[in-house]
C-alpha cells in the first residue's frame, strides 16, 4: 500500500513571508553579563535581537 503523504520539514514563525531575528541563550547569557558588569553600558538601551533570517527553513 501506497501512502500519498508528503512529508515536509520546517521551522516557520508568526512573520508570514517576513523575517525574523533569532538569538542564543548563550549570546544572550554573554550579553547579560556584560550589560550588568560594564559601568559604560549603564542607562544605555541596547538592542538583543540576532540578524534576521529567512522566516520558513524548508528540507
């Protein structure tokens, strides 16, 4: 028996045909850190989100 079924893997988002930007727990970790132990950064607004990427990976 036959099965019709295609199987089709990807990682999709709320962005539709946009992108999205994506970051790690360890960059995110590392720029913590620094945020909290760097006198320089105090008070400053700082942007944490990765570059985008293309919002549907298909394989």
């Amino acid at each position: 028996m036959q099965s019709n079924r295609q199987t089709e893997a990807k990682i999709a988002n709320s962005t539709g045909d946009g992108k999205c930007g994506y970051t790690t727990r360890s960059e995110l970790a590392h720029a913590y850190a620094a945020l909290l132990s760097r006198d320089e950064l105090n008070g400053q607004i700082s942007d944490l989100n990765g570059a985008p990427i293309t919002s549907v990976i298909s394989g």
